[in-house]
C-alpha cells in the first residue's frame, strides 16, 4: 500500500499547475489601478550530485519603485517542509533571491516569490515641450549601444532619421511607437528565441521582446536614454511574461513605453516590473553549482489571483478626451467605408491617448494598418483621423456593431450594410513609404489599395548617390498591391525619391557607414573554475527554460512515472496471486 500511496502522490506532484482568476473586469488598456497576490514557482531537477555538493540559484523578484508596491518574500521548502528563506540584494535598483541549498538531499527543488503588489499609472505629462535639436543629456548611460539594442549600426541609424519627422520628444516618441508597432508582425514563431535589432528589422517578425528591442535601439540611436523591462502583464484573459520598455524625456522624467500593446505614458496598471535593464543580456537569473552536478529546468508556474482592480473611468478620466465619429449609416455591400474620428484634449496637458478599432470580423481594415493607434494630443488639441474599411458583402441587409476604445472611455455605434442600397464609395489609398534593411540590401517598399474602377498609373523617380533611377507600377482596379525597390548597400547613402501620377509624394534620407561599436562586457565572460555556471537566454521571462531541457526532463519524468506504474502493476498481480493462494489453502 505504501507504494501505492507513493506513486499516487508522484502522479499528483507532476501534475501542471495552472495559473487562476486571471481574466479583469474590463479592458486591460483601462486598468489605473491593481492590486493582486502573486506566486511564481520555479522548479528546478537535479541529478549526479553528492554528499559534499552545493548550488546556488539567483532570480530577479518584484520590487517596489515609482509605479507599484510589492511585499514579496523568496523561500523554498527543506525536507520538513519548513520554509528557508532567500537573501535578497540590490543591484542597479532592482531585486534578486539568492537561494543558495547545502546539503544537495533531494533531486527537485521548487522555488517560490510569493506576495501581494499594487500597481497604479501615475503618469501626469507637462506641458513643456523639450526639442530633439538638444542633445539629452541625462541618463548617459541608457543612451550606449548594446548587445541587442545595436544603436550604433547603420540600418538602425538611417531607420531613426527617417522616423524622426517631428522635434517634438513626446510626439517623436509616439510616431515611433506606432511604426514599430505597426512594422513587426506579431509571430508566435519567435517566442523561444530572442533576437537583436538589426535582425528584427530585416524579418519584419516576434514577439514583445523582439519588438521593444527595435523600438529600444530606434530610440536610442535618436538620442533617447531607454531602459529594457521585463515583467509580467495581463491581456484582459490571462497573465503571462512581457517585455517593455522605459524612455527618458527632460522635463518628463522616465516614461513606460509598450510598442507590442502600442501604449505610451498611459501603460496600463497590469504591467507588474522585475527588473529595468540596458539590455536583455543583462539579465541576473543564474544557477551555480559544482561541477559534475547535472541541473535543468522545469516550466515556471504562475498564480495571479485580482483584489481590486479601477479603470481610469473610476477615477474621473472619463471627459479628458472627448472621442466623435462621422460616418455614413447605410452603406453598400463590398464597399469602401470611411469613418472621421475626431479627438479633443479637455486638458492643459498633453495626452498619449492609445484608440482602438472595436469592429465585427468581416471588416477589413485598410488604414491605420493596425486597430492599435497611437494619437499625441497637445494641451487643449482638437484632432481629426481617417479610418478606412471594406465592408462585408451581404445578402440582405445587417446591422453591424462599431465603435472605439480608449483608456478613458469607448464609443459605440453601429453600420448598416445593404445588399442593395447605397453609393460604392471608391477608395484610392497608399500608405507611406517604408525604408528598411535586409540581407545587405536596402528597400523602398509601399503599399497601394486602389477600389476604384480604374487603373492607376504610379512613376517612381528615385536617386540614390546620384544615380537616376526610374520605375513604373499599374495599381489594376479593385485590387490592393505592394511595391517594393531594391538597393545595393554603399558607403554613404544620399537617397531622395519623388513619386508621381495618380499619386504624389517625396522625400530624402541619408545615412553612412561606420564601424559599429562593440561594447567591451560583449567580449568577456567571467568563469569559476569551481562551478557551472547557466544562462539560458532562448526565453526572454522564464530565462533558466530551455525547452529542450525541458522536454527532455518532462520526457524522463513521465518515464519514471510509467514506470512505476507498471510497478505498481506488477505488485498488484503479486498481491492477488498471494491473497488468491492463501484463500484456496
């Protein structure tokens, strides 16, 4: 029976524990404030270790600072399940637990932070605007380049003068925002790998920490000072690890900054920080050990569990940006749909406001390419946008739900859409050049949405370092269409470009080769003879998880546990034979 009992307790152990009431009230944009208990487990496996063999493990914790309180303890459980507690240091402002375990008594030890935190977004911008024709500065060292966030390279250099169409530090910082936010597909692909910026922007692809690593480097190559954030956020349905950013503006003091969720200054509360880096190589999650100890990683397992959590509406923001819209009722099947947004800033201050497109699936939206749109509103600005959408083909008429959010409020409304009723509204749309670098080349590249009934005829006249350069592109009627160009890399780089025909526009850039700096911490590595030292850096937030060791350790456990299972089998078999046997004497 002991065995029994034994291998029941095996299968509970192995068991995956799930993280639990991690859906909010509202739209997570919305949330001012949060407070909640959270515990992070990290389990760690062991093997060929000894009686003299040790181990130390050194993991980021929550911390208090500007925008969040935390109360956070750091233990694991001894063999009598008595807590032993971590020692926690300060480094660079942020918090680490350093478990260190002597004697080695058990092959699988699981750590825990554990505590309650209450996040608020007290962001209140001035109405001062500070020019990038100054030099920041403050915060020399956030400005460096580094082992990501390659500032210094030249495809980021000549991506950051490009971007760089207003002085405005504020409405720069939010023009760059929305174009890294629009430029990087959002690719689950990525999430076991983390990539510098210069490969970011040659696959166009990843994830958040992809994504603010670009953002990160565009900004400091513009003379931002720009800390890396990794912690935790929630997306209105569950908890899960993210990366962000924190950028430095005179005046303004460090401002969070999330290009994945396109969130500028108003960043909602359920951004939880461990740890504000110069770059994600910076990371201090380690293990030690002697070294014929073998050590690998379980998945880290999270519990977030809400005590309250108000909106921004809660506290009395609903009127400091009033939101209308224009628009026609009644539209036509498959037709070209534009709705006018009009934006008000009631303060005298200004407003980051992030607006979201709430529209039903069948609609396609043209322009803004995201439903994520960043505006800048200066004290007391009134501002107009465009929105453009092909409504759903229909076979009758339907009534279809439309509206906008935003961290203060939404609007609702609705669309009519006839089978048969209605004007086609044509629609000639571009988009605006995007420049960028890939395999050593350099690209031109824009888009065209012609739903009209005619052809347009589009002349490109580029000059690149003096050479002439010209190209023709038929955009066929109801068709949308991609136009890409192609440069060979040189030295210095004047390109200016002028487009014509049924569409006009110009512009220049310039740009330069030079050596890129490589940061001498780059080249060294600190190794104790004595111990093994391990960082994993595939997984950006659990970074001592390298899948692979992972499977492989879940592969070994669910062999143990088969195993014993057959065990216990064949004990049972034993078992009933005997009991038969002594019944049948």
């Amino acid at each position: 029976m002991k065995t029994i009992v034994y291998v029941i307790f095996l299968i509970l152990f192995l068991s995956p524990v799930f993280a639990n009431d991690n859906s909010l009230a509202f739209s997570a944009m919305q949330t001012k404030y949060i407070s909640l208990d959270l515990t992070i487990e990290t389990p760690i496996y062991l093997s060929n270790y000894g009686a003299n063999d040790e181990f130390t493990f050194k993991t980021s914790i929550f911390s208090s600072n500007r925008t969040q309180t935390a109360e956070i303890e750091a233990f694991y459980l001894d063999d009598n399940d008595n807590k032993i507690f971590a020692e926690i240091v300060t480094e660079n402002d942020n918090r680490y637990a350093i478990f260190k375990v002597k004697p080695i008594t058990r092959n699988t030890y699981n750590f825990y932070v554990s505590g309650a935190i209450v996040s608020e977004n007290k962001i209140v911008l001035n109405n001062i605007v500070y020019d990038l024709t100054n030099e920041i500065s403050e915060e020399a060292e956030y400005k460096a380049p580094s082992k990501f966030i390659q500032s210094d390279s030249l495809e980021i250099k000549a991506i950051a003068k490009h971007l760089q169409t207003s002085n405005d530090a504020l409405e720069n910082l939010v023009n760059v925002t929305n174009w890294v936010h629009d430029y990087v597909e959002y690719d689950f692909d990525y999430v076991p790998v983390v990539n510098d910026s210069k490969t970011v922007l040659a696959d166009g692809k990843g994830v958040c920490d992809e994504i603010s690593i670009l953002a990160g480097a565009i900004l400091r190559a513009q003379g931002y000072p720009v800390k890396y954030v990794v912690g935790y956020a929630n997306t209105s349905q569950e908890w899960g690890p993210h990366a962000w950013l924190e950028v430095y503006i005179p005046n303004q003091g460090w401002i969070p900054v999330d290009p994945t969720y396109n969130e500028v200054g108003f960043v909602d509360s359920s951004h939880i920080v461990l740890e504000k880096l110069k770059d994600p190589v910076e990371s201090k999650d380690s293990i030690s050990s002697t070294s014929n100890i073998n050590v690998t990683f379980g998945e880290k397992r999270d519990t977030f569990i809400h005590k309250e959590t108000k909106s921004y509406n809660d506290y009395g923001y609903g009127d400091v940006v009033t939101l209308s819209t224009e628009f026609k009722k009644d539209n036509l099947s498959n037709s070209p749909f534009n709705a006018k947004l009009n934006l008000s800033n009631t303060t005298p201050n200004p407003i980051i406001l992030l607006v979201v497109t709430q529209i039903n699936s069948e609609f396609n939206q043209i322009y803004p390419k995201s439903r994520k749109k960043l505006y800048y509103l200066k004290p007391f600005e009134n501002k107009s946008a465009d929105y453009f959408f092909i409504l759903p083909e229909v076979d009758r008429a339907y009534s279809f739900p439309f509206g906008f959010i935003f961290q203060f409020n939404e609007y609702e409304d609705n669309v009519n859409v006839h089978k048969d009723r209605g004007i086609y509204e044509e629609l000639f749309l571009t988009s605006e050049p995007i420049l960028y670098f890939r395999d050593n080349y350099f690209y031109f590249e824009q888009d065209f949405y012609n739903y009209t009934n005619k052809d347009k005829n589009i002349t490109f006249n580029f000059n690149y370092n003096g050479e002439e350069i010209n190209d023709q592109k038929i955009i066929t009627s109801q068709t949308e269409s991609k136009y890409t160009k192609r440069f060979d890399i040189v030295e210095d780089v004047n390109f200016n470009y002028l487009i014509s025909g049924d569409y006009s526009f110009s512009g220049n850039t310039f740009f330069y080769k030079e050596e890129e700096l490589t940061p001498d911490f780059l080249d060294k590595q600190e190794i104790d003879s004595n111990f093994v030292d391990v960082n994993d850096y595939d997984k950006l937030f659990d970074k001592l998880e390298n899948k692979k060791i992972d499977n492989k350790s879940e592969f070994n456990y669910f062999i143990v546990v088969l195993i014993a299972l057959f065990l216990v089998f064949i004990l049972f078999l034993f078992i009933s034979k005997s009991l038969k046997k002594q019944g049948v004497q």
